[in-house]
C-alpha cells in the first residue's frame, strides 16, 4: 500500500472513531482492554494491541486513557463494584437467611464464569505490588464481608468481630471454590457445585450460629 493510501485509510480510521460519542468510545475501549489484560496480563499486555483491538489509533486511545495503568485500574474498580453488588444483593434480595448463604455462593460462581475473565483482574493481578491495585482489590474483599457481616450480626447474634470472621470464612470458600471449579473446566454444572459448597456454608454458619429468620 502507497504512503498516499496509508495515509488515507489511517485518516478514515480516525473519522470513524471520531462518530463514537465518549461514554460509547470508553466502553468500547474497555472491552478491547479486557480482552487483552485476561489473556496476557498487565506487564504483557500492550497499548499498541488494546487499539488494534478496538480498531482505533493510539492517539484515540490514550485521549481516554493516559496510560496502560489508568486503563487498568478502570477496568479493575469496574470489576470489583459488580463483585460487590453482586455480593450486596444476596444478601438483600431475600430475608431466607438459608437462601442468603446460597445466594452469596453464587454470586461467586456467577462473577468467575463471565465470559469477559474479570475475575482474573480481581483474583489474579499479576500488579498486585502496586498500591492502587491492591487498594482496590483490598475494597472488593472488605466490602463484600461488611455486606455479609451486617446480616450475621443482625440474626446470629454475635458480636461485629466474630461475625465479621465469619463472613470472611463464607467469601473465602466461595471464592476459592468457585475459581477451582473453573480451572477443573466446570467438571460439575454450576447449579450442583453451587449447591455443595453453600450447603457445607450453611451447615457451618446455620448449625453452630443459628440464624434467627424473620
């Protein structure tokens, strides 16, 4: 191809990325980064493949993103407040503290078995040793058992600590659970592992701590 013709079909390249309004450009950029960051991580991954990607120049990618970290770190906080949500909403969708426990469980499997691999940005950073990383990655953790301690506190009738130390136990298996299901290529349907893990939960936290529901 001619430096003319180069120069012509980068310019159309520009023109068309130029039709996208920002917040559809953003997303649009985000899901190019996704991709890129849970198949090669952050230190592998390149600025130049997440634009290739999403089918625009650098100069459009980086009039969004100022580097790879910022764009890392919007997909991270993205990913975590869905973990959380997910997190806040089993806790609040039923006042079954059975069905609670499950809930939450679930949530786990259902955040490690999205098609988009946040949970690898989330679970797997490979920039843990960057503070921000880690703050935000701490915040999912923290908040996801303040959700779950506020309800064993309320019906168990346990102190805030204990409780709290409960909670950590129920996301901790659930986590952990749910990303070993995965990498065994979901050798049981999610339902069925769902299943099995929150009722060792709830034979643990509704057995020895009785929650009283309403």
């Amino acid at each position: 191809m001619s430096e003319t013709m180069q120069g012509l079909a980068g310019q159309a390249q520009a023109n068309r990325a130029a039709r996208l309004p920002r917040t559809a450009r953003r997303a649009q950029l985000l899901s190019a980064a996704q991709d890129v960051f849970a198949a090669n991580g952050y230190h592998a991954a390149a600025m130049d493949e997440i634009a290739e990607r999403a089918g625009v120049s650098k100069p459009v990618l980086y009039q969004h993103f100022p580097g790879k970290l910022e764009l890392y770190m919007a997909l991270l906080e993205m990913h975590v407040d869905e973990l959380i949500m997910r997190v806040t909403d089993a806790m609040e969708s039923t006042t079954d503290n059975k069905l609670r426990v499950q809930n939450a469980v679930s949530a786990y499997f259902d955040f490690v078995d999205g098609e988009s691999q946040a949970y690898r940005l989330v679970f797997e950073s490979d920039l843990r040793g960057e503070p921000a990383v880690q703050a935000a990655i701490d915040r999912g953790t923290d908040a996801c058992v303040t959700a779950i301690t506020a309800t064993i506190t309320a019906d168990a009738g346990l102190d805030e600590e204990r409780a709290s130390l409960l909670a950590v136990g129920l996301v901790g298996i659930s986590q952990v659970a749910a990303r070993s299901w995965l990498a065994n290529n979901r050798s049981m349907a999610k339902e069925e592992a769902v299943a099995l893990i929150s009722t060792l939960a709830w034979k643990g936290i509704g057995g020895g701590f009785p929650l009283q529901n309403p």
